[in-house]
C-alpha cells in the first residue's frame, strides 16, 4: 500500500504511527489504520511518556480539557467538557488501529455527553472530542 510508505518514510526516521495518540491524535489512529497491520501492538504508555513528540506542534490554548468516567467502563461512558461547550461538536471511539466504532454529536452548551457501548467489544479504546477547530483524545478501558 502505497499511502502506508508515506507515513512511515517521514523526516528523521520517524513514522506517526509510531506517535503518542494523546498528542498526535487522530492522525496516529490514521497512521495505524494505513500501515494495516492487526498483529502490531504499540506501546502507547512507553511512547506518550518517552517526552516530547517531535511531529507534533501543541498549541495549549487550544485544547479541549475533558474527564472520562468511569474508567474502566462497563456499558456506558460519560464524557465530561471541562467548560460548557462554545459550539456544536463530536465525540468519536476509536480502536488502537483507528477505526471508527462510535460517532456522536453534541450541542453548544454541552457540557457532559453519554457515550452507551452496546456492541462495543472489551479493550482498549480512544476518544476524541472534537469542537470548532479543538481536538483532544483521551484513552479509556472498556470491560464488558
């Protein structure tokens, strides 16, 4: 697959799958997806504590803040906006190979949004909140 070299032939030898999806976001869960291997296991915690992610450019004035619980979850999680929110927006639940398994749109003034898992496998998974042009993703455990 052609678009996979891309990602992983970045400047320094570096490749954005192999990013902290914290800071890199959705473009790492992309990365992941594109390289198309279900067997790579990525370690996240090492990689998001190793310091600074060089492809990576954080603007802190621009970040979403936001809680999710509970963590670990069973059958529903609530995800909680550190401020009302300024406009309409999305939550998406995402896998560690960056596919979509859950969409959901929230309204201005949002502050806490109910996520129900019904169909959602036990694992590990990733949610990105998304409003105007703020994004954040926070890692989260789902026990069936």
């Amino acid at each position: 697959m052609k678009t996979a070299v891309v990602f992983a032939n970045m400047p320094g030898g570096l490749c954005a799958a192999d990013q902290c999806p914290y800071s890199g976001g959705e473009a790492v869960h992309q990365a992941r997806a594109l390289l198309g291997s279900d067997t790579t296991a990525y370690e996240d915690v090492a990689i998001c504590n190793s310091g600074p992610q060089p492809l990576v450019k954080l603007d802190n004035n621009s970040a979403l803040i936001f809680t999710v619980y509970p963590n670990p979850s069973n059958g529903y999680v609530f995800v909680k906006l550190d401020e009302a929110a300024e406009s309409d927006g999305e939550v998406v639940l995402t896998n560690n190979l960056g596919r979509e398994l859950l969409h959901q749109q929230f309204k201005k003034g949002d502050k806490t949004i109910l996520l129900l898992l019904e169909g959602i496998p036990s694992g590990t998974f990733y949610l990105t909140v998304k409003a105007q042009s703020r994004t954040a993703t926070k890692l989260f455990i789902h026990l069936k």
